[in-house]
C-alpha cells in the first residue's frame, strides 16, 4: 500500500493521513 493509496483499515483515508505510523 502506497502512502497516497486509500487505507486498507477501511476508513476511506488516504494511507499517509491514517495508518501509516502504525506500520
């Protein structure tokens, strides 16, 4: 999952603005 692809925790945010530090 690319940071400007949609979440896949299903928040339909942007990668970068939901999960990324939690990776």
């Amino acid at each position: 999952v690319g940071r400007n692809d949609p979440c896949p925790c299903g928040s339909g945010k942007k990668y970068k603005k939901c999960c990324l530090r939690s990776t």
